[in-house]
C-alpha cells in the first residue's frame, strides 16, 4: 500500500489549514462505483458554496475506502450549510452504493498490505492474539486539516489516541 500517494493527489494550492473531513466507508469501493463517485465529487466541488460564495474545495477517494473531503477557508469560510450540503453528499453515497460512512465504531489499519476494518469493542481481542500493536498502521480519521492529513493520517497506532489503550493492553 503506497502511503505516499497521499501527497501526490492532494492539492498543493490548499492551505495547510485546509478543513478536512474523512469519511470510511464499510467496504472497498468497486471500480466501476469508483467512477461514479469521481463524477459526484466534481459536480459536488463545482457547486459547493457558502452564504452564495464558492467553496474552494476537493473531494477524493482514497485506498478505495475513505473519501477526503477538503475546504480551504483562505478563500471562503465553510458554514453550517456548506457542511451540511457535504453531510448531504455522503448519505447520497450511503444510499446508493449501500455503504456505511459515519460508523465511527468501526477502525480501520493496515494489516499484511491490506487495509482492515475492525470494530473498537473486538480491539482487545485484536491485541491480545497479537493481530495488532503499537507499529500497526492505522487510519486516524480525527485529523482535521490538510497538514495533519498529510503527516498524521496514516500512523502507528502507538502515536494515535488507541495508543494508552493498546499500552496498557502489552503490560
């Protein structure tokens, strides 16, 4: 899995303290699903406004599970309804592609190349059988600027808020 893919399809232009927000979706995305959302992102970026004013914004998918969404406020302040009509873009998404965005019980990693979906309440169990530890890739999608996107996305998971948790687990 190429992390650093991450810098080359993020736009230079933005503000490192660009608003980001990550969406995981409960599965990979199929190719073909995968086109569909491009032409949602570019439409939806095309029209993205707040209090009438264009957004400059960005919208990707990622590892073919996580869909970046970013706005550089240098330009335009995002609002509550510019959020709201971004919300409104990925239950569309829910909806058609019979995904799941918002489960925030669900934590994702790298394990063997591969990225793996597991549920908090099964972490220590992960840990414990040793299917995961503090060197374990994984998806911090608390982060919420194109700086800590860039830096701070993909991390080991004793560098995350999982970290005290694994710790104490290990001893």
């Amino acid at each position: 899995m190429d992390i650093d893919i991450l810098k080359e399809h993020i736009p230079a232009d933005f503000n490192d303290a660009s608003k980001v927000w990550i969406y995981q979706s409960s599965r990979l995305f199929f190719m073909s699903e995968a086109f569909q959302l491009e032409e949602m992102f570019e439409k939806f970026v095309a029209s993205w406004k707040s209090h009438g004013a264009e957004v400059k914004g960005y919208a990707n998918l990622f590892f073919g599970q996580f869909i970046v969404v970013m706005a550089d406020e240098t330009a335009t302040g995002v609002s509550g309804c510019s959020t709201d009509s971004s919300v409104r873009m990925i239950k569309e998404i829910e909806q058609k592609f019979n995904v799941q965005m918002f489960d925030r019980q669900m934590l994702a990693f790298i394990i063997k190349e591969k990225t793996q979906l597991l549920p908090l309440s099964q972490l220590n169990y992960a840990v414990e059988n040793k299917f995961i530890d503090g060197d374990t890739l994984y998806f911090n999608n608390t982060i919420l600027t194109k700086k800590e996107l860039l830096e701070n996305w993909i991390i080991p998971v004793k560098n995350s808020w999982l970290g005290k948790r694994i710790t104490s687990l290990q001893m």
